[in-house]
C-alpha cells in the first residue's frame, strides 16, 4: 500500500495553544469546535495510507491518540497508545455508550481485565493493557475505505 | 456440561472421595519441594485439594501467596487464578492496624487500593491539595479514579504505614477505594465513564478485599498527572474541598501520588520474585506460594544463574511502551506482558475454539479446545534477548466444571485481532518469577522479567 504524507501541520507545543478540533468517531472532523489544549500537546497530521489521513495527539508524556479520517473526512477509526485511559466519550462520541454496555458482563468477571473487546453492529473496538500502557483501537466498519486493512489502524 | 449440573456432581463425588497424598518435586532449585492433596471422583477425574509449595523461600521478606476461591468463601464460578496476599495497614507510626486478607496481588499495576469500610476504624489521614488559582484547583483532599482496561476504583487517598511480612512503608499514600452505598466525596461523572462496564466497589465487584499494585513503576501515575489538565484523557486525581462541593481535577507531585509500597521497603525495594507450585491438569482447589521482596538483596532472593532477564520497552514514545513481544504459533503479539493480575493467559488465536457453555471470561469469552492446546512461546525483549517456555491452554468447561481455583492452562480471548498476550496467573505455576522497580538500585537497572 502506497504511504502518503499529507500535510505536516504546524506544532503546537506551548501550553495554552489552541489545538485543532477533534471529532468523535464517525463524525466530521470539521464540526467541532476547536478547543483549548491546557497542557504541552502537539497535533499535527501524520503519514497515512491511500484513501485516508491521520490526525495525531501526542503528549508530553509520550501518549499518542490518532484519528484516521477517510475521503468523506469522517473519523472512522481511532488508535490509542497513552499513560492514562483515553476519554472514551471523547474519542469515540455516542459508540463508548455501546462500548460500555458490551463489556459490562466481562468487567464483572473474578480478576482485573486487561483486555476488552466488542464487535458490534457497525462497531468494533480493541481495548487492552495496564495502568501507564493502555493501548488500542476503534473503528466503523461502514466507513472504512474501500480495501482498507484494519491491521492499519495503529 | 453446565455448571449447574457440577454443583450435584461434586456434592454425589463426595461419598466416594478417594484422597491420596502425593509429595511432587518442584525442581525450582533450593531443594524446593511441592505437596498435593489429591481427591479423585472416579479414577479418571482428580482435582487436587491442596497444593503447597513447602520450604519455598521463607524469611522476615516473604509472605503467603494464596490462590482460592476468594474472601466470600465458598466457591463461586470464575474466580479462578486470582493471588491473594494479607496487607497490614496502620495509623503511621503507630501500633493501631488493621490486617486485611485476600488482597488481590497485581503485577499490573501500583499501589495499595483497600476498601474502605476495611480501614474506616482507623482513621487515616487524608492527603492535602492545595489550591491552583492557574488550573482552578480548589484547596480541599486528594481522591482518585483509578482505571483498569475494564472496571475503576473510586476513593480517597490517605496516609499510612503499609506492612507486609516484616517490611514496613512508613507514611506512604495509599487508596481507600469507596465501597459505601453513598460516595463520599461524590463519584464524578468523568469517573463513572471511566470505569468501562461499571465501578468496583464491592467485595462482590472486586472478588477481593482491595488490590496489591507491585508492579514495574514506584508511583501510579507519574509525570501524568503531575498538571490537572491532561487532555484526551479520563481524569485520575481530584481536589475534594472541604465544603463537599463537586471534587475537582487535580495534579499531585509524585511524593504524595499512591506508592508502590515496594519501593518504600528499607532494603527490599528494588523488586519482587513470585513462586508459585507445579499444578495437576485439572488443577487445584487451593495453591499456596510465596511472595519474595527483593531481587538480589538477601540469600533468599537472588538471580539464578539459569533464570534470563527480559527489559521491557522504556521508551514511552514507542507504541510498546512497558511491553516485550510475544510470538506464538506463528502469531506476533508485540505488546505483551507477565501479570499476575490476568486470571488467565488472554490472547487472541481464532484456530482454538470458543466454543463454551460457561459465561464470558473476558473481552471475548474463554477457550475451549477439544483437546489441550500446547505450544512453545518465544519472547523477544526491547534488546533483542529472546528465550522460550511451553503454555497450554486446557477446556474451560471442563476445568470450571471440577469446581478447582487455580489452573495452569485457562485461556480466554483478548479480543480478535489485539496484538497483545497477558502472560498470566497460568504461566506462573511451577515458577519463580521476578520483576523489577524501574529506578530502583538493582545489578540490572531498568524495568524486567526474568525467570
């Protein structure tokens, strides 16, 4: 697969920097409104497969949260590697309420669960890890770009 | 076979209990040398009643790990694999305690969390946060919502001497994690979604009267949460005022973060070595081992020169961040790790079947093969060093129709897909394993397994 760059934004590394909007998974990345990053974060757009573009969130803390964005410029995926658990009501909008009914049997379960996962409807989400190493990824499968791998998702 | 149909089988199999006592070697070294209570319901079916590692290493450095059915008492389905160990927590530097058992004994994580309702007697002290006019913190008492990938613990911090075996944490922070009907302070909203598939606040939620966190990392948060304002993530620490007003985000300095005690121990600080006993196949009811402080600190606890060292990764910019890579059956699992926290080794492998009637064990169910799946698996740690060690993953039915706790060979699914392996409670049986306190004094420094 052809790797591309599309655009390597400016960083925004001061704390206090207004940072580019994000949008949930399977909205328009363009509909929310811009919101004020508090601490030292850099977004910028990263390298992406064909048919699609990246935004991505790093932390000081070497946190990073991508967002895959198709031709459509809806977010059909999201990948997470972070310190702290990435606000699901955040990134992934109104699909965390699936998500938490999904795995509210397992979490019920004798131990401490290091690994979740739902693959429901349109939504399929990988959640795995340990306090300092959450990892993972989400996507829709409706709007996914046509032969995409979702191996690619990372 | 249901479950429900085990229940009448194991009450019938009474009547015609066969008990032999069998003496196994472990071959651990030391001379270490296991016992087993065996109980057979007809000459094909034995479950172990018992297994203890005897004369494992002993010493004012070592505690009883046990692998049972929990503090409920009685067995109750799926709390398998879980390692207790006993915690004492007292008003710091005083003689004013409390000893609580099965506390859950996780690698996985850092710091002493304990119900509250567990310590409420004595008193502890909160810890204090001052106002940040620049953040809008308001002066008031730290409280916590500690997140697992699934599940959360809510409750205040407070100050106290930790005391596990002879080792002392003198005035460390720890959790009190909220098991009231009402929470008091208030459970944030940004809490409550936390905690993926609801809050832990139970015995009953926990299967544990509070959680051991002795893993890799001296404090549970670190540089992230040293500002309130951590953006794409859940909130961790708060600022409860005085008023009872809504508890507010808040950053803490490391000195009063929740400690893994461990590293607050006078000498025994740099690490830990589990030693857990060989188990039959179908398991046992109870296994005892030992909880070692240290690494190469006393006789007790030193490196054997067979063991190997495996680093995780320890750059945090790397995706596999606290990590070693996994390869099995021809699968890579890059972002995988040794936990006694997993009750289970959780993976994904569409080849073994999910087929089960017991309920879901995790992200997607356990495994249920026909017959034992057995393969090698290779670790590759951050340094290139690799080395082997056989798993197996047994019937899940079949194990959790015997009615035992703890099992060598229970698999679940990770998910399909996830490129991760929890190495865990199955792999420890029949091992010592250490792991060690990134930037503690070590031989080695660094962040390991070795075994």
């Amino acid at each position: 697969m052809r790797r591309i760059v599309v655009a390597v934004a400016a960083l925004l590394t001061m704390a206090g920097v207004a940072a580019p909007a994000h949008a949930a998974l399977g909205e328009p990345l363009s509909s929310v409104q811009s919101e004020q990053a508090k601490t030292r974060a850099s977004r910028s757009s990263v390298a992406a497969a064909s048919g699609a573009s990246v935004q991505e969130l790093r932390l000081a803390d070497g946190s990073s949260i991508r967002q895959y964005v198709n031709a459509q410029g809806i977010v059909f995926a999201v990948a997470w590697s972070t310190r702290i658990k990435p606000d699901f009501g955040q990134w992934l909008g109104h699909h965390a309420a699936t998500f938490d009914a999904a795995v509210a049997d397992a979490a019920r379960q004798p131990g401490l669960k290091r690994s979740a996962m739902v693959d429901q409807g349109d939504l399929v989400v990988q959640s795995f890890g340990r306090p300092g190493a959450f990892n993972g990824k989400a996507w829709l499968k409706s709007q996914l770009p046509s032969s995409w791998q979702t191996d690619a998702i990372r | 076979m249901r479950f429900a149909d085990s229940v009448g089988l194991r009450a019938f199999a009474g009547a015609f209990v066969l008990a032999v006592v069998a003496v196994l070697s472990a071959g651990c070294g030391g001379g270490t040398t296991s016992t087993t209570t065996v109980t057979c319901r007809d000459p094909n079916v034995c479950v172990a009643d018992e297994v203890v590692l005897q004369n494992a290493p002993t010493g004012p450095n070592t505690t009883e790990i046990v692998v049972d059915s929990g503090p409920s008492g009685g067995f109750v389905l799926g709390v398998t694999n879980v390692p207790y160990v006993s915690v004492t927590v007292c008003q710091p530097g005083t003689s004013q305690c409390a000893t609580i058992d099965h506390v859950l004994l996780d690698s996985g994580s850092y710091g002493l969390r304990v119900l509250k309702s567990k310590v409420a007697s004595l008193g502890l002290a909160p810890v204090d946060v001052a106002a940040d006019a620049a953040s809008g913190t308001p002066a008031g008492t730290a409280a916590e919502c500690y997140a697992f990938v699934l599940g959360a613990v809510w409750g205040p911090l407070a100050r106290a001497d930790v005391r596990i075996a002879d080792e002392l944490a003198p005035d460390i922070s720890i959790q009190l994690i909220d098991d009231g009907s009402t929470k008091s302070p208030s459970l944030p909203a940004n809490c409550q979604s936390n905690a993926q598939g609801g809050l832990l606040d139970s015995v009953t939620q926990l299967q544990a009267n509070g959680i051991l966190g002795i893993g890799m990392i001296g404090v549970d948060c670190g540089v992230s949460c040293l500002t309130s304002a951590y953006p794409g993530g859940y909130v961790v620490y708060y600022s409860c005022p005085p008023s009872g007003a809504a508890c507010q985000p808040a950053g803490l300095p490391s000195s009063t973060q929740v400690r893994n005690p461990v590293t607050a121990f006078a000498v025994n600080n740099n690490g830990t070595m589990v030693v857990m006993p060989p188990l039959p196949e179908l398991g046992a009811k109870v296994a005892r081992g030992r909880l070692v402080f240290g690494i190469g600190t006393q006789s007790n606890n030193q490196l054997p020169q067979s063991a190997r060292m495996y680093q995780v990764q320890t750059d945090p910019f790397s995706a596999n961040y606290l990590y070693v890579g996994l390869d099995v059956a021809g699968r890579a699992y890059p972002q995988s790790f040794i936990d006694t926290g997993s009750n289970a080794l959780f993976f994904s492998d569409p080849g073994i079947s999910k087929t089960c009637n017991v309920s879901s064990g995790g992200a997607g169910g356990w495994y249920c093969p026909t017959s034992t799946w057995r393969q090698s698996g290779t670790l590759t740690d951050m340094a290139g060093m690799q080395g082997s060690f056989d798993l197996a993953v047994g019937n899940a039915d079949t194990l959790f129709t015997i009615g035992a706790a703890a099992f060598s060979n229970l698999g679940g699914d990770a998910g399909q897909g996830a490129e991760t392996f929890s190495i865990g409670m199955p792999f420890f049986y029949g091992r010592t394993v250490f792991t060690s306190i990134w930037q503690q004094r070590l031989a080695e420094n660094g962040p390991w397994y070795a075994f």
